[in-house]
C-alpha cells in the first residue's frame, strides 16, 4: 500500500488578477480553492493515475475539515491525526508576468498528536510505500525527518523523502528509496552556491547516494529533471508552455514518476511522463489532469550519462 504524510496541509487559493497593485481593492478575475500539501497532492495526482493511496498527516478546523472532504470525495482513503487549530490557508497571486506567494506557518502540533502519527508509521511494513513530503508545522523539530528514516530500515518499508531539511543528510543513512531535491535544495545540501554544469549536479547527486541514497530525482524547473542511480544518468528536457503555477509541479513529477515505475517498471518512460506532468502543472492553476500529457511529451528530450 501506498501512503502520503503532509505534517502542515494547507487549503490554497489560486487568484488571478488584471493588475494587482498596493492599498487599493483588487479585484480577481479567476479564483480556485484547493486541498494541498506536498504529500497530499501527491496522493491526488496517483488516484489521476488510478494508484490508490492513504493520506495522512495533521488536519484541523474548518480548513482541515475542508481538505479531508476533498480526499474523500476524490475517493481517496484518509488516516489524518486531528490536531487543535486551524489548518492554514496559503495565497498564490498571478497578475501579468508576475506571481506572488503568501504561505502561513499553520496551527501548532502536540507532542501526543506527534507520537500518535509515528505510531501510525511503525504499523507499516516492507509491502508499503511512504511519501514524507512539505515543510513541517510549528512545534515539530526536523528531528522526525530522521526518526521516520529510521523506522523506514526497521519495518522495511520504501520511503520517499521530499523535503527542504538540512536534516534530510542525516536520513541517508537509512538508505531512502528516493528523495527529490530541487537544484538550489541539492545545491544547499552540499553547501555549493549554485552549478555550472551538468557534472556539477551529477556530482552532487552522486555524493548523496554515497551517504546512502538509492535513487534521486531532481526536479529543475524550465531545465526539466535529473535521475540518478548506482547504475544511470538520465535527463530530460522540459516541454514550452506558459507557466502559471509553480507551485505543485515538483509534487505532480514525484507522483507521477513513481507512479509510472509502479505500473510499467519502465525508468525512461517514467521520467518523460514525469516531466511532461510537471510542466502540464505548471501550465494551469491547479494540479495537472493528464490530459495533455502526450502532447507534452513529443517536445521532451531524454539524454544518458553526461555529455
């Protein structure tokens, strides 16, 4: 079975504006509310996919009521762990070329509500897969990252890491299944201020999984994304498109990869398809509906090793 955990869920509104300017009313002319969270996106994106999954996680309030209806009504099993609070509500603004992002902490996470969610994790065992994805709410140290890695080597379950933690160093060597670093987070990671070439992010790649790392994605924006094992090099490009989104694509190309691995076992396709249900993210508001995807596809590039 496959589970997603998003510790700080949010409700995210998408707007979109003629003009947005300061100190005067501005008014939209589109608007989407959508449940969100890294993992729980993920969770939405493998039921696209017909791959089911159980969300879990931290909800509460009104907001959190929201989310787990959505999940729900799109037919995906939930475990949440209620917590006292508000689940938070973050803003994507779009007006012409420009794009404003407006993220809120969220309520507030019991020491009790953190160890009923690791007690959840600890009934897993070496037939499941757990995303760990997203930022985590006030009151839990990154510590968690580490002891959920742990748990991962004692009960023998696949974990997928996609998270900003420095403390993701210290889950390696647990030896995660994936993880999915961005660039600037690869590059921060290993404490290099940016990459000049191809061989500098493959090299980079190539020292995490000598921490411990079996596989690893980078996701790379309009640069499209990188895969790395013991055993391949592989990149794609990214299709053109207007981007109106950024916010969910690096969640859809998660998804979508190891979606793809799942039902085919095809690393190559998986990567394409990947990338081009990034990209279809990024081109609309919400998450990508796959309908595109083939179309994306044609414009993608895959490459081996490093040129």
């Amino acid at each position: 079975m496959i589970y997603t955990c998003t510790m700080n869920p949010a409700i995210d509104l998408f707007t979109e504006f003629e003009q947005f300017s300061p100190f005067v009313v501005n008014r939209s002319i589109y608007e989407d509310y959508s449940a969100n969270g890294k993992a729980i996106n993920i969770s939405l994106m493998l039921k696209k996919m017909n791959i089911e999954s159980t969300a879990t996680g931290f909800l509460g309030g009104f907001t959190g009521n929201f989310i787990e209806q959505e999940l729900i009504q799109n037919a995906i099993d939930v475990n949440f762990i209620k917590v006292d609070g508000i689940t938070r509500i973050n803003t994507f603004i779009r007006s012409g070329q420009m794009e404003y992002k407006a993220v809120n902490k969220g309520p507030e996470i019991s020491q009790k509500a953190q160890e009923e969610l690791l007690e959840f994790i600890k009934t897993l065992t070496s037939d499941d897969m757990l995303f760990v994805s997203g930022s985590l709410p006030k009151g839990i140290k990154d510590d968690i990252f580490v002891t959920i890695a742990k748990l991962s080597q004692e009960q023998g379950f696949s974990l997928i890491l996609d998270i900003s933690s420095d403390r993701l160093i210290d889950c390696l060597p647990y030896h995660p299944y994936l993880i999915k670093p961005n660039d600037e987070e690869l590059a921060s990671l290993l404490g290099v201020p940016e990459f000049n070439t191809e061989q500098d992010v493959v090299n980079a790649a190539q020292k995490l999984l000598d921490k411990g790392a079996m596989r690893i994605l980078v996701s790379r924006g309009e640069k499209g994304a990188l895969y790395v094992d013991k055993e391949k090099i592989l990149w794609t490009t990214a299709p053109k498109g207007k981007v109106v989104n950024t916010a969910c694509a690096g969640d859809t190309m998660l998804a979508v990869f190891v979606g793809e691995i799942q039902q085919s076992g095809d690393l190559e396709e998986a990567l394409i398809s990947a990338t081009a249900a990034g990209s279809s993210t990024a081109f609309t508001a919400g998450l990508s509906d796959l309908k595109d995807i083939d179309l994306l596809k044609e414009q993608i590039q895959l490459k081996k090793g490093v040129s």
